[in-house]
C-alpha cells in the first residue's frame, strides 16, 4: 500500500475557477502531478508554475481511446506505488473522464487510497448557455466519438468531444439523415475563458472549422426518428377523423399490404444485397416501404396502449427479451457452430416456452401456402425428419409427379395429388437453400415482363402457336 492518489478536475477554463482545495492540490510541489493533456487553459497556466507528468504522448502511441485509458491509469498508479500523486484533468473528474474510472478500480485492488474533487464541469455552463433546464424536459449528453444507434433526438442534447474532422464529419453524416439542413443548431466553444463563443448557425451552416477541442453543439429539435414517430402516430390518433376510427381489425390488411409491398421492394435488390454495390435507387424504395410497415406496428400498439393493455417499449422490450433467450449461444454458455444450430435451438426454447405438446404447434394456418408448406417442412426437419441430403427430395418429386400422371382420369385425386407434387417441390427448393415464395415470385415476375412483350409484337387471338412461341423466345432472348 501507497499513495495516496488524488484526482482534481481543473475546471472549463482557466485556474482562476477551480476551489481553493484544488488548488492547494495541484500547487504542492512535494506531490507528483500527472495532467491527461496540456491543451487546456487551466493546463497551460499550471505547467508555468511547477512541473507536470502530462499524458499527451499516451494519446500519440495509442491505437485506441481505450488503449490511451488504460495506459494513463497505469503511469498514475505507477507512481502511486512509491507515494503520494495527483492527477489532474479539464473539466470535472467526474463528466467523461474514463481513465478516472479505471484509476479508482485499481487503486482499490492494490488497497491504495484514491479520493475526488471534480471540479466543475463545463456542462454547467453549457446548459446555460445553451438555455437548456435539465428539469423541464430532461436533457442527454452525446460523445461525438460513441453515439449510440439508433441515435434519438427526444430531449435537448448536447453534443461533446467535437475535437476535430473525424468526429465532425461523424456526428454531422448522423445528424443530417435525421434532421433538416434549416434545423437550429447552437456552437458552444471555449466556455469560461475570454475567448468564449456562443453562436447560434443552422445545421447545414455547420462546417468542419466549428469542431475543436473545447466545442460543444447544442440541440432541442422536435423529436425525429423513432420517438417522432410514436409521437405523431399518437397525436394523429387523437386529432384525425381517419385515425381515430380505426381498429386493430380494420388496419388488418393495411399491414399484409404494406408487408407485401415491403417484399416487392426487397425483390428489386439485387440478389447478394447488402453485399456488393449498393443499390441505392433500390434502398431509397425500401427506406420508404420499412416505414410504411413500422407505422402498422406503431398503430397497432398505440391502439394497445388505449386500452391500458401494452405500448410501443412493451413491445420492442418483448421482443429483445426473446431474442436473449432464444440465443444462448450468444448471450450465455450453449455452443452454435452453424446457422442449423441456431435453428433448431430456437424450436427448442420456443417450445420450451410456449409449453406446445408438437414441434408443429404455432405455424398459423392462415399463411400462404407455399410459406405454410416450407415452415412444417423446417419444424419436422429441425428434429430430424427430413431427407439426409437433396436426392431423396429429387426422387420425392418424381414420385409425385408419376403419380399426378396416374391420377388425370379423377379430378378429385388429381387435386391431391398436385398438392402433394407442390408440398415435394417446396421440400426440394429447401434443400437447395432456396425460398420458393420468392422464387416464385421472381418466375411470375418474368412471365408477366415476357408476356407483355409478347403481346406487344400484334393481335394475340389471330396469331398461331407458333407465333406466339416464337414472339415469346424472342422476349427471352432480350433480356
């Protein structure tokens, strides 16, 4: 045991604001300062009165902020093992400082004495500045080089560790897919010292000579994103004839429309998407149609929550819960090595919690078809009935469409028979890792786009077989 270590914080500006105990502190020359960094005004002046270990250079060998921390710690405790050492950062110790944390935790372990005096944040004065009262609405701080996705914009925020291009150009890229370029932004830079500025810009004004070491953005916007849309989904419920007449019932098929057109969107991309080049006409189609189908789901719960039974956090909490637990291969101790792991661990839990007696419990029945077939398909297979490989479901078809042949004479047995031929080709287009909703799909979108060039090329009722067979080979051969 040694040390002990003391950790101040010099504050906004300049020495003249920091209490007089921090002062005492950082003025004893008897005890070893460590400063994190000397670009600083309270920084600047302290290094004209005594000598300070300063911590620039971890930041110059450093691969990564977290390597940077964890270096710092180790110089202070370093010295901390042969006696008393103060270390001293901008601001509060206690507002973004990470190496602070990390010195605290091993001081600790080793039993050696760590104390703190914050100081005073520039958070203050930039709430201040800013007109912002963290007890009206609430306010958020964002690290320009840590923000969180999705990025909300729900409370006034202040934006920190504007430092330089990268975490410009980073923040500004996030900000302007939210937000329009008329959207009030305030620059808070080198608040506390004389060259304090307050300037009030928009966020297209917003350029890469705003950011710096002591800069600031402020923002109180109406909420975009995801809380803008719970927000206006709610107000229009509440103001619109059109909204508040719905139903969960009546807003049924609003949702398989919105689905679907969701699909055809997903279709038009091309097939190794998001890999590749992307198609950026294509995800412009898809942006708008994954919106339309988010607002069904928005609608839906707002209408749960009316009826005080669920709202729209429920349910995105519901869902992240389940994909917790349905996932111990990753969030505990099960082991998945292939994706037909994770399958079949997902029946398994969802068995377990849904208490269902078959492994086929809970494939509705009013889906398509075709997704019906191939869902029962990879419930039986993921216990293990299923054909070891695709000949058997090649030989399935076959067998199935002899016995379609054979059946031609009765239209009751020829009914089931073609089911049974489609359910085989279903079973064989999964072995082939193929979906055949969308395979499907993609075959009758090319008979309709050859169809109609057929048709283009005359009169279909006075042209023969031949001429129409020939037209349609023709339509092949373009594309």
């Amino acid at each position: 045991m040694s040390g002990p270590v003391r950790i101040v914080g010099l504050g906004p500006a300049g020495l003249n604001r920091v209490s007089e105990l921090i002062r005492l502190l950082v003025d004893d020359t008897a005890v070893p300062v460590v400063g994190r960094t000397r670009h600083h005004p309270a920084s600047a002046e302290l290094e004209k009165t005594r000598t300070v270990i300063w911590c620039d250079d971890l930041y110059e060998d450093g691969d990564t902020f977290d390597e940077v921390y964890d270096a710092i710690a180790a110089r202070v405790l370093d010295l901390a093992a042969a006696g008393p050492v103060t270390y001293a950062v901008p601001g509060s110790a206690l507002v973004g400082e990470r190496a602070v944390a990390l010195i605290r935790d091993r001081a600790d372990q080793a039993d050696i004495e760590c104390e703190v005096e914050p100081g005073e944040s520039f958070l203050d004065l930039a709430l201040a500045k800013a007109g912002i009262d963290p007890f009206d609405r609430g306010v958020q701080v964002i690290d320009a080089h840590r923000f969180a996705e999705p990025l909300l914009l729900h409370l006034p925020t202040l934006i920190v560790q504007m430092d330089g291009p990268a975490a410009f150009t980073r923040i500004h890229e996030r900000l302007s897919r939210l937000l329009e370029a008329e959207t009030p932004v305030t620059v808070l830079t080198d608040l506390g010292s004389e060259t304090e500025a307050v300037a009030q810009i928009t966020l297209g004004e917003l350029r890469p000579e705003h950011a710096g070491l002591r800069v600031t953005l402020a923002l109180d916007v109406e909420a975009p994103g995801w809380p803008g849309l719970v927000r206006t989904n709610a107000r229009l419920r509440d103001e619109c004839p059109w909204d508040r007449e719905q139903t969960h019932h009546s807003l049924a098929r609003h949702l398989l429309e919105e689905a679907y057109e969701t699909l055809d969107a997903i279709d038009a991309l091309p097939l190794e998407a998001p890999a590749g080049t992307p198609d950026i006409d294509g995800y412009v189609h898809l942006e708008e149609e994954l919106g339309d189908l988010l607002l069904q789901v928005v609608f839906h719960a707002t209408l749960a929550a009316e009826a005080d039974v669920f709202g729209v956090e429920e349910v995105a909490e519901t869902i992240r819960r389940k994909l917790v637990r349905r996932h111990p291969h990753v969030f505990g101790d099960v082991e998945a090595e292939t994706a037909d792991h994770v399958l079949a661990n997902w029946e398994v839990q969802k068995r377990e919690e849904k208490g269902r007696s078959s492994v086929l419990d809970g494939v509705p029945s009013a889906l398509p078809a075709l997704a019906r077939a191939l869902e029962l398909q990879s419930r039986a297979a993921s216990v293990g009935f299923d054909w070891p490989g695709h000949d058997g479901a090649v030989a399935k078809v076959r067998e199935e469409l002899a016995e379609v042949l054979d059946a031609l004479d009765d239209p009751e047995a020829v009914k089931s028979e073609i089911g049974d031929l489609l359910f085989s080709v279903v079973n064989l287009a999964r072995h082939l890792s193929v979906d055949p909703e969308m395979a499907l799909r993609a075959s009758a979108e090319r008979f309709d786009r050859r169809f109609r060039v057929v048709e283009s090329g005359g009169d279909l009722e006075g042209a023969t077989l031949e001429e129409l067979d020939r037209r349609w080979e023709e339509a092949k051969a373009s594309e």
